[in-house]
C-alpha cells in the first residue's frame, strides 16, 4: 500500500477518502521534521499546510516520494523546482479557499469603513458616538486588485454588489478580461485607485513590494488591503504611510512578524503602532479558515491526487 504521511491536520473527508482509494494513511502531527526525515522511506505522499519549510535536506530523505499536498495556497515554503527535479508533484488547494477569502476580504474593509470595531467598543462602554462613527461607501470606489488567479478574482466577483470599479493587474496572466474586472496596468492602477488588494504570493519579487516607494506612487490616497502573505508589505514604511496620511486605513490579515511569538512582539515597536491605530483592521490569517473551506480544501487536494493516479 502507498503510504500518505499527513504531516499537519486538514479535514478527515481527506484521509477517509484516500483510505478508500487504497492509501496507507500515517498520522505525523507530532512528529518534528528531523523525525520525519528518520521514517522517509517508501513514503509515497505528504499531506501539510505550513508547519515547516521542506527543503533540500528533506526532500533527500524520500526515495519513494510522488506528490506534496499543501492544504492552502501559498507555496513558499515547498522549494518546488528540487522537489520538480526529483519527480514530485507539488500540489495546493487554492480553489478551497478563495470564496472565504475574498468573503473575509470585504468584511474587513466594511468593518473599516463602517468604524465597526470602534462603535462596537463605544457601545459597550455605552458611549453612543454617532457623527464620530460616520462611514463612508464602497460605492463609486475604484479597487485595484494585484494578482488576478483564484483569489483576487473571487474578490472581484465579491465586489459585483457594490457598484464600484475594479481594476486588477496580473504580471504573469494573460487574457483574463470577464466579467468582475477591467484588466490593467500598474501605471493605471497608482493613478486611480482608492483602494489597493494584494492577492499575490510571497517570492523575491513580491517581498516588501508594499514600500515608501511604491505608496508614493499613488495619486490618490488609498486603503490597503492584504490577504495574501505578511512580508509583501513593509510594515514600518506602511505606518509612515499612514502617518503621513498617504494611506487611510489597513486591512491586514497577514502580519510581516507571523513567525515570531507574540511574546516578543509585545516589545516591538511596529507592532504597538499597528494595534494601537483606529486606522488597522486585523486579523490573524484567517482570511482562508472557514468551515466551508477545511472542507473544500481537502476535496480539492483529493481530487488532485486522484488525477495524478
């Protein structure tokens, strides 16, 4: 029997179903990435979401190895073309999360728009601030949306309701134009955004594209939105920003700092003015984590792995 080693916890519907298929599966949840080195062999299959980066070193240590299931969609953390090299399927499950994604996407900026946070905290300690807490429409905004696969375009799908522009922007797709969008360029994008939606993956090319440089770009002044990974955006620079009232508000459900504890971010600088700022919505990478979706996710990577056999 194959065995599938399930490294990190996804819905059972995955293992149940692989089971079925003729599968072994093996739970690894507690195992680290050295012991799971230790019991690579004849290891068919690797069920993970993020728990740690899979690197040369261990993917040396399968000899039997076909696929990597990643229940997400972000892939940095799999060096792909080594594991391409070596005959390994990388696969992710972006289709099972798109809709929560672009769901928790408009929420947030509804929440900051609407000063749905502060009036809610307000009420609470019965302070009924009403011209204080006016908000202001989606309606008649112009979005710009970077990235145009799974995600951004089920945000822009999302957005249809509101009657506003949106403008995406896609480096590496081609031919999108449908119904949700007006395909773009950037130079459109930075002269009539009002709002900005990251929906791109972590690489060289994207790390800390969010920057002085790049807001300054901007005719208008703009909110941000970020579902995508934390370090697209540079933090410090995205505060100045808003300081200086280039941006208006942050919608972050990613943060630059996710690796590290909360411990030590307590004693960060940066991340006191991000909590402290009535202008920041924030979330803790959630955007994709519905019920619907650990469902979805693991349908999708099933049906991947069904396709490859």
């Amino acid at each position: 029997m194959k065995k599938v080693l399930f490294i990190d916890t996804v819905h059972p519907v995955l293992w149940e179903e692989l089971e079925k298929d003729g599968f072994h599966c093996v739970e690894a949840y507690g195992l680290s990435k050295e012991e799971i080195q230790d019991i690579a062999s004849n290891v068919y299959g690797l069920v993970i979401r993020s728990r740690f980066k899979i690197d040369h070193t261990f993917l040396d240590a399968f000899n039997d190895l076909k696929f990597i299931a990643r229940a997400g969609s972000g892939m940095e953390n799999i060096d792909e073309d080594y594991a391409k090299s070596k005959g390994i399927s990388c696969l992710n499950a972006a289709e099972g999360n798109r809709q929560a994604v672009a769901e928790h996407a408009v929420g947030m900026l509804l929440s900051l728009f609407n000063k749905l946070n502060i009036a809610d905290s307000e009420v609470r300690k019965a302070l009924w601030k009403r011209e204080e807490n006016r908000g202001v429409e989606i309606e008649g905004k112009t979005i710009g949306i970077i990235g145009y696969g799974n995600n951004g375009k089920a945000f822009a799908k999302v957005l249809q309701g509101f009657n506003c522009q949106v403008l995406a922007y896609d480096k590496y797709l081609n031919n999108f134009d449908d119904d949700y969008c007006t395909p773009s360029n950037m130079d459109t994008i930075f002269e009539k955004a009002d709002i900005l939606s990251l929906h791109i993956p972590l690489t060289k090319e994207t790390h800390y594209l969010v920057n002085t440089l790049f807001l300054n770009q901007f005719k208008k002044n703009i909110y941000l939105i970020n579902t995508s990974r934390g370090q697209c955006v540079h933090t410090s620079e995205l505060l100045d920003a808003m300081q200086d009232g280039k941006v208006l508000g942050a919608c972050l459900d990613v943060l630059e700092y996710e690796k590290t504890s909360f411990e030590n971010l307590e004693n960060s600088e940066n991340f006191k003015r991000l909590t402290q700022s009535e202008k920041v919505i924030l979330s803790p990478h959630i955007a994709g984590w519905t019920v619907e979706s650990k469902f979805k996710l693991a349908s999708v990577l099933l049906n991947k792995i069904r396709q490859l056999h």
